[in-house]
C-alpha cells in the first residue's frame, strides 16, 4: 500500500513501480506485477532488472517467445549483466537450440568466469552437443567454484560411468559421499562397482540403498549381482559397453574412440583427461 502511495506521488523513480512487481510476484499476482513492470519501463527505457522480470513473467506462463524478446532486450541495454544470459540459455536448452544456448553461455563466461551457474548450465549443452569432455571441464570447474555440490559429483560420475572411465567415476561418487550420504550418488557408484567387477561391494552398496528407500525395487539387480558372484568367469562386455558409448555419442572424437576400442578389447587403458585437446 505505501509502494502504491509512492510510486502515485513520485512519476519518475522506476525502483518504486520495481519492488512493487517484485511483491506482486511474490502473491503470485502475476498480471499485476507485469503492469508494475511496464510502468517502470515507462519510467526509466534502460532500466535493466526490469526487462528481466518482465522475462521471468513470460518465462513463468510458458510464453517462451517474450521471454526471449525481454531477456535479449537485456543484454542489449548492459551486455555485462549476466542473469539475462543465463535465462537465454536454459530456454533455449529447453527448445533444444543447443547451439544458441551455448553461445549466450560462453558470452557470459567471458563477463564472469566464476559463476557456478553459467559452468553447470553449459555442461548441459555441451552434453548434449555430444561432447562430454567438455561437460567434465565445466563440472570440475563447478566444484572448484564451490566444492560443496553434491549434485555436480553426480554429475561427473555419470558422465565418466557412461564413458567407461570407471575408476574416474569410482573416485568423483566417493568424494561424493564423503559430503553427503546422498542415494543417487550410492545408486551410480553400485553400479560402477559392477562394472568394474567388485560384485560383493556392488550388492553390500545395494542392500544400503534398500535400506535408505524401501520402495525402490532391486531385486532383479539384486539377482544379477548374485549370478555375477556365482559364475567369477563371466565377465563384463566391455564390447557391448563401448558398442553402447559409441552408438549414444555418434561425434565423439577419434582418440575417444581408441579408448573405447581398448575397452572393447578387454584393455584397460589410461588415459589423461587433464589434455582435453587430444580427446575432445
């Protein structure tokens, strides 16, 4: 009431009309923060926050289009300011331009190359460019930005399983774990136990994870860990595990593909993920 009072009394200040939308927003009257919005825009053509929370509106309803229109205004208007770059990039991750996403990405990287929101949100676009060593170099900068997030080593740990780095991905859901007792790390590191052939420690982490969530279902794995116990002379196909990774990253580069190939034939070489040049 004493924002409306104001900004009624005072025709030029854009803060006023501003932090009345952003209450509005917070009572979900989302109509009526989008006026507030505009009149600001009224008040001040540069005012930039305000082109961001008409986007966040937009954005909010599904209305990807204006969104879009409001974030790129943004950018426009102070090409330093990262929160509209950001915004962009999730869109168009969302409409599958990964392309687009990346670049808006990498243009705010260059603003602030310590924001641990830009790095994670890229990793995600250069997935799915198909190029997971990429992916990696973002995440582990994630973690050295702030290396209390739980859901980055998940991600790394994916990402290595899925490449058949199994002691890289090993060693990330380890670290993990020593910061949280999370199941989803639990669940991936079970499984790179399995790849790597220490079935007991596999089903000693599965019966914990029963035990976290019992309304998980296990038991087929359970029974598959069991068997692999009971034939020792069954080994892993590395074959149709590098068939797979080859099959799901169809660009991957050619000193990947070696490794893949090594895999396949039962090798298991090391490689030095630290000169992304000669693998990505």
């Amino acid at each position: 009431t004493h924002l409306r009072q104001s900004a009624a009394l005072t025709q030029v200040n854009p803060m006023l009309t501003f932090e009345l939308g952003q209450l509005l927003i917070e009572l979900d009257a989302l109509d009526n923060a989008l006026e507030q919005f505009t009149q600001t825009l009224e008040r001040d053509r540069q005012f930039t926050p305000a082109y961001v929370a008409c986007g966040d509106i937009f954005h909010r309803i599904g209305d990807y289009n204006a969104a879009l229109e409001f974030y790129k205004k943004a950018v426009e208007i102070a090409p330093s300011f990262i929160p509209p770059y950001i915004r962009l990039g999730v869109i168009y991750n969302n409409k599958q331009q990964f392309e687009k996403a990346r670049d808006y990405f990498e243009k705010a990287l260059k603003n602030d190359p310590q924001n641990f929101e830009l790095h994670y949100n890229i990793a995600f676009t250069y997935m799915r460019l198909k190029k997971p060593l990429l992916s990696v170099e973002h995440l582990e900068q994630c973690i050295r930005i702030d290396a209390k997030r739980v859901n980055v080593y998940n991600e790394m740990g994916i990402l290595y399983k899925n490449l058949g780095f199994f002691d890289e991905a090993l060693s990330i859901l380890s670290e993990g774990l020593k910061i949280e007792d999370a199941l989803t790390l639990k669940w991936h590191l079970m499984q790179v136990y399995a790849f790597l052939g220490l079935f007991t420690q596999a089903q000693t982490l599965l019966k914990d994870i029963r035990v976290s969530d019992s309304s998980l279902e296990v038991s087929d794995l359970d029974r598959a860990l069991d068997h692999e116990l009971a034939n020792t002379g069954e080994d892993f196909s590395l074959m149709s595990f590098s068939s797979y990774v080859l099959d799901a990253y169809e660009d991957i580069s050619d000193p990947l593909k070696a490794h893949l190939m090594d895999l396949a034939r039962g090798m298991r070489p090391i490689t030095d993920l630290s000169d992304r040049k000669s693998v990505v």
